[in-house]
C-alpha cells in the first residue's frame, strides 16, 4: 500500500479595462483590451510506504542495513473467501507494529505567477477586415523547499530545514522556502479575417505561447529547466453559403513546441566530466528538444432543414521531433578539446555521448495522426413525436505507433500500430413542459458497439477503450 497527501491553496486577482473608439478613416474602429493577474499559491506533496514500525523492526532483533523500512515493508494479503465487503477490503493497520513511512516525493512550492497583456482588435471597411494584435509578459517565480535526504538509519525519507537540520513534523505547507527559480516571457500574437465574399472569407494568424509548470529539475548546467515555449502560424478559407445555414472552415497549420524534456544518460554525463575541468562539469542530465507538428483541419456545421443539425470535423496532422540536445553540444566540443589536449582520441574518448546523439537523431520519424468526428441531432416540433430527439456522435481516431519491446537486447514484440477505431454513441431525449418549467430526460449510450480496442502506447501500458456506457439525465430550467 502507499499513501499520498497533497494541498493546494491559492489566491488570485484578475482586472481588464477595454477601450473602442471610432478611427476618422476607412470606416473603421478600435478596440483596445488592458489585462493583467496575478496568482499566488502554495502546495505539497507527500508520499509514504507501508512497513514495520521500527519499534517492531528492533523487537524482531533486526539490526544494520536490514532494519530499514524498505526492508521490512508489509505486503496485506486478503483471501477471496473473506469476501468483498468494505470491512474486508480495507486496510488494516496493527498500531504499534506496522505503519506508513516518508517515502519518495515530499515536495512544496510557493510560486506567483503575474501576466500582463494587452490587445488590439480592429475593424476596418466597414467590418469587412478584422484584425487583432496582442502582447503579454509573463513572470514567473519559484520558491522551492530544500532538497529532501536519507535517513542512514532507517531509509526514511527526511524534509530539510534552510540549515539542512531535519523537520520532525513538517505538516502542509509550515516548511521553510528557498529561492529556485526566476523566469521571465513575452509573447506576440497577431491575426486577421477578410471577408471576400458574403460567402467567403480569409484568415490567417501567427501565435506564441509560454507554459510555467511546478518542477524541481535542473538543466545540464544546474539551472531550473526552461519554461515551455510554443509559436504557430496559420492560414484558413471559410465558407458561408446559403444564408449561413452552412459554415465551413478549411485550416492549415504550422506549429513548434520548444523545451520539451530530454534527458542525456547517466553514462554520457559521467563520460564528459571525466574530461571537463571541475567548473565547468554537468550538474544534471536535463536538455531539451522540440517538436515541430503541421496539417490540416476541417470543420463543417450544417442546418439541412430547422430540425436536423449536422456537425464534422477532420483532423491529419504530421509529429516530428528535432533540436537535438542543444546544451550538452559546447560540453561536448569543450571535452573533445580537452580529450586532444592530454593526447586521446577525442572520438573515442566521448564515444557514449556522441553515440546516444546520433542514435536520437536516427530514431527520427515522422509520426501521422488523424481524428474524425460527425455529430448530428433531429429534432421532432410536431406531431406525436413532438420534443423526442435523436442523435449520434461517431469519432474516428487512426491508430498509434508502439514502440518494439526487447528483452535482454532481443526484440521479442515488434514495433507496430495500434489499430485504427470508431466508437458510436447514440443518444435520445425527450422535452416536456410540466408544472411550468421545461424538463428534459436524456439517455446517451456511449460506445454502443461495445468496441474494445487496446490504444496504449506500449505493450506493457495498455489502453483499452471504454466500456460501454448508459448514461440518464434530467435536467429543468427555471
């Protein structure tokens, strides 16, 4: 059994002032968005592992490296012919004897993210172009608590005060903090819509983007990692004939992901210090890569008649990663100058490190994934079936690629693809007035083909669809 306790509490301020105005040209207007917020919180995180207590561990005559907790950790067995009741099932804990122990992750944050952003929004000919511009700063600070040790004595682990003296009860959030990281954004994004035609209109956009996470993770330099960092761009074609009753949206997309977790080995980090000089060593083995995606969408809304609603969409886009360990090249070059300078090979002295690159490198694929989804409801207004209501959600997703799965060096199970599926969820409702109020009863039924397809991404993780469902709602408006 393990156990794990965690909080959260934060508190959080949000202001915007909007400004618009008539411009004195082209038929135009301005729209001006101010925003700001601000967010501070505090959180933690404990977990712990079931095992004898050490009063029991001594009891026992167990002494040395034997008597630590995870040593002696306690593995409940409960019998089937005891049945299944909650008073059987539930654990329980010999007082004194055994108990749960700090261990792994005791973690806690107190952190202020702060944005401040403002945005242009233009119409011009009349409302034929709309346009925006915008620009936000984002700032991001990171306290942290110290990191966690040891006990020699009993492998516990032990939560540290700022002297490195250890907390015998350190609660939730009573735990004091150290400065840990400092991270400053700014980010564009621009956009606009020209309408053609009634009919027809074009648009295109370019964005970026910044994601803050809580993390406690160095970069190969001893530095927090880097916040996330994305930017796409885009271009579309919507369509709108017959009096709207159809609207389409045609979109092609770029976009990269930037900073994306990349650890070098444990062998590689070992095999650069040994020829860098003690300052300028790796303190961790975090780097980065990025992820570059582009494809297609297209959504399609239709009212064939006022009682039949239709909307699909299509989604095919293309993965591909790229920037390769961007931090641990200078190391490198700087250990193969070193390894020439005391006379080596300097190819055969960084062989692991150069070797992990390219075979990260060679791995590169370029990943393909599709999704299709078609919903569409009719709706009964007269007649005996007046206020039923049917409908269906089909989605369509193309499978993914498991990687191989070797044991001892043998590919036992080949790389291959997740089959592609379609999952069907009907659903029905009925609308009735009653007693004055509008009621609605709904039944969805959720994979109504009972389709049980495995969509995990590795053999020992898998993913089975889910089961299906038969869901009721009733719902009123008052």
């Amino acid at each position: 059994p393990t156990f794990t306790a965690d909080g959260n509490r934060s508190v959080g301020f949000r202001s915007s002032a909007v400004y618009d105005s008539k411009l004195p040209f082209w038929n135009s207007s301005l729209r001006a968005v101010a925003s700001a917020s601000f967010r501070h919180e505090q959180n933690y995180l404990d977990t712990y592992a079931f095992a004898l207590t050490q009063q029991e561990i001594a009891r026992r005559g167990i002494t040395g490296a034997a008597a630590t907790f995870a040593n002696n950790v306690v593995n409940p067995i409960h019998y089937l012919r005891d049945g299944n009741s909650d008073e059987q099932l539930r654990l329980k804990i010999v007082e004194g004897v055994e108990g749960f122990y700090r261990s792994g992750s005791q973690t806690r944050f107190d952190q202020t993210l702060g944005s401040g952003s403002l945005t242009l929004l233009n119409a011009f000919f009349g409302g034929r172009l709309h346009t925006s511009a915008g620009i936000n700063r984002d700032y991001f600070r990171q306290n942290r608590n110290r990191a966690t040790n040891t006990s020699a004595a009993t492998g516990e682990t032990q939560v540290l005060d700022l002297q490195n003296r250890v907390i015998a009860s350190p609660g939730g959030y009573d735990v004091p903090y150290e400065p840990f990281n400092r991270t400053y954004a700014t980010n564009q994004t621009y956009g606009g819509v020209y309408r053609v035609l009634p009919w027809l209109a074009l648009g295109g956009g370019y964005f970026e983007s910044s994601l803050f996470t809580d993390s406690v993770s160095f970069e190969l330099s001893g530095r927090p990692r880097l916040p996330r960092t994305g930017e796409g761009k885009e271009f579309s074609l919507r369509f709108s004939p017959f009096d709207d009753r159809l609207n389409a949206t045609l979109t092609r997309f770029w976009s990269t992901s930037e900073n994306n977790s990349l650890g070098l080995s444990a062998a590689a980090q070992t095999e650069l210090n040994a020829l860098l000089p003690a300052d300028s060593q790796l303190k961790g083995t975090g780097d980065y890569r990025d992820q570059r995606t582009e494809g297609w969408e297209l959504e399609i809304q239709a009212n064939p008649s006022r009682q039949w609603t239709v909307r699909a969409s299509y989604s095919m886009n293309r993965v591909r990663f790229g920037r390769f360990f961007p931090l641990v090249r200078p190391y490198l070059a700087q250990a193969e100058a070193a390894a020439k300078a005391r006379g080596l090979d300097p190819d055969v002295a960084t062989t692991i490190t150069q070797q992990l690159i390219d075979d990260t490198e060679g791995a590169v694929s370029v990943v393909r994934r599709e999704t299709a989804n078609l919903t569409t409801r009719y709706s009964f207004t007269r007649g005996p079936l007046q206020g039923f209501a049917l409908g269906t959600s089909t989605r369509y997703a193309m499978g993914k690629p498991r990687a191989a799965l070797s044991s001892g060096g043998v590919v036992v199970l080949p790389a291959r693809r997740t089959s592609s599926y379609i999952l069907v969820n009907p659903f029905a409702s009925y609308r009735r007035k009653l007693f004055g109020y509008a009621w609605t009863a709904q039944l969805n039924v959720n994979n109504v083909l009972g389709l049980n397809s495995d969509q995990g991404n590795s053999y020992t993780w898998p993913r089975k669809t889910e089961p299906r469902q038969y869901v009721t709602t009733v719902s009123t408006n008052f």
